[in-house]
C-alpha cells in the first residue's frame, strides 16, 4: 500500500481540532483565514510581465460565532467537559 502523502480536512474539522487544542467546552467557534496582499510584476517563463495580486495566507484560527454555519462546531458536543473537569470548575 503506498503511503500517504496528503491529509485533507473539512473547515468543521479543523474547528474541531482547534477547539480542542485550546481546551474550550462551550460556545459556537468557526474557523477563519486573515489574508494578506500584495502585487509584483510577473513573468511567466516568457519576456513578457504581468502585474500580478499575490495572496498569502497570514493567519489560521477560530473565532466565536453567534450563528451555526459550515464553518462552525459547538464546543459542548465536540469538546465537552468530563466528570473530571466539572468537579474541579464547579470549586
């Protein structure tokens, strides 16, 4: 079997993941990408140049959301608090 050389994950998946990460246990949190932007002149193997828009991504991260989405997870369903951890909040 060839080895893997590629992972893909949905934007609900990498909520859930950054949800857990940072350990939250309630709120709805939905993934969001800052982007830059910046122009140059480009030439594509050829004398000719084109102005061109380059568009890095800056940023990867989740924020809290008032409105369930595609982008979105609720943290109480994928994240939730153990027995564990309720007894030592509720100190």
């Amino acid at each position: 079997m060839a080895e893997a050389t590629q992972y893909v994950f949905s934007f609900k998946e990498l909520a859930e993941m950054l949800v857990k990460k940072q350990d939250l246990h309630e709120g709805l949190w939905g993934v969001y990408v800052k982007f830059g932007i910046n122009a140059g002149n480009i030439s594509f193997g050829g004398s000719d140049h084109f102005p061109t828009a380059m568009v890095p991504i800056l940023e990867i991260g989740i924020q809290k959301q008032d409105e369930p989405s595609s982008l979105t997870v609720d943290a109480a369903v994928v994240n939730p608090l153990s027995a564990k951890n309720k007894k030592s909040q509720s100190k």
